[in-house]
C-alpha cells in the first residue's frame, strides 16, 4: 500500500492555523489590548490595538453584568440591590465627570439622518451624537463599518439596573468620528 500524503485541504487548514497562531503570537507579545476579526475571505486579517481606557471601561460593564446574573441565579435580593448600588454609582459618575472616549473602537450598527449613530463594541452600545456632522461622509457610513470615535461619554440612559447591565446604552457627545 502506497502512503498518501495530507490533502491540498488539509494543507491549506495547517497553513491557515499556523498563520492564526502567528497573529495570536505577535498580538500576546507586544502586550496590548488585541482585538482580532476575521477579513471573511477565509483568510486572517491583522490584530487592532483597542484603547487600554476602553477596555477598562467595558470590563467595568462586564463585571457587573456578570455580578448581576451570579445574583440573580442565586435569586439573591440583597446581593441583587448591592449591584444596583454599584450601577446607580457608576452612572452618577459618568454624569459627574464624563469619560473621554479617545479613538474609540467600534462598529457601527445603524446611521441617522440627524447626524447620529449606534455603533457597537464589547457588549456596549454606544450611541454617538456628532457635533458637526458632514452629510457626505455620513452617507459613505453602513451596518458593519469598522470606525474609531472620540468624545465625552455623558450619559447612561437605560431605564433598569438589567437594561444598563444586558445593553447598555451609552451617550457621547461633541463626537468625532473616523474610519478605521
């Protein structure tokens, strides 16, 4: 019996799987906050740097969210309202000193013809109010577009504790935005 060697599909997977340990290789090493998206053509597409503040401020969202559900399966009141609390002084300080969202990742979900749009990222809707939008590039803007945002972060504007938790839904205004 003749030994066969691997098919030209099996090669292409080792290949493809050996260039996606390479890009998880480069992202670990240069220590930063890596975000990897597939380019859809079957290939790997190069890792983007997410803003460190970013990360934080969507780990902050996760964590509760995640001590809201431990609560909640626990059918725990008091750990239940303690996380509210958490969430009640969370939004007051956003409202008190508004966070900068400063070349922000996010893609975009939906475009106005107000001059806004809903992007999202991380869990985190993020809904961009811009401060002088242009009618041109807003119209070059679809579902999907990758773009990165600036601005004040100044309100959290879900109604309840698990609405801010599951959605949230987060206000920046005098934004700037631009591609990716």
């Amino acid at each position: 019996m003749l030994f066969q060697g691997p098919s030209d599909e099996q090669l292409a997977a080792e290949r493809k799987r050996r260039r996606v340990i390479l890009v998880l290789l480069v992202a670990i090493a240069a220590g930063g906050a890596w975000w990897l998206f597939s380019s859809g053509g079957g290939g790997v597409a190069l890792p983007a740097m997410i803003p460190s503040a970013q990360t934080q401020f969507e780990s902050v969202i996760q964590k509760m969210r995640e001590d809201w559900k431990e609560a909640d399966r626990a059918r725990n009141g008091f750990r239940m309202d303690g996380v509210a609390g958490q969430v009640k002084a969370w939004k007051e300080g956003i409202r008190k000193t508004p966070p900068e969202a400063d070349g922000w990742y996010c893609e975009v979900a939906g475009v106005s013809s107000g001059g806004s749009l809903t992007c999202l990222h991380g869990g985190v809707t993020y809904h961009v109010h811009l401060k002088e939008p242009s009618p041109a590039y807003m119209a070059t803007l679809a579902a999907g577009a990758k773009i990165r945002l600036s601005g004040k972060i100044v309100e959290e504007s879900s109604w309840t504790v698990s609405g801010a938790l599951d959605k949230p839904e987060l206000l920046i205004e005098e934004a700037s935005v631009r591609n990716w």
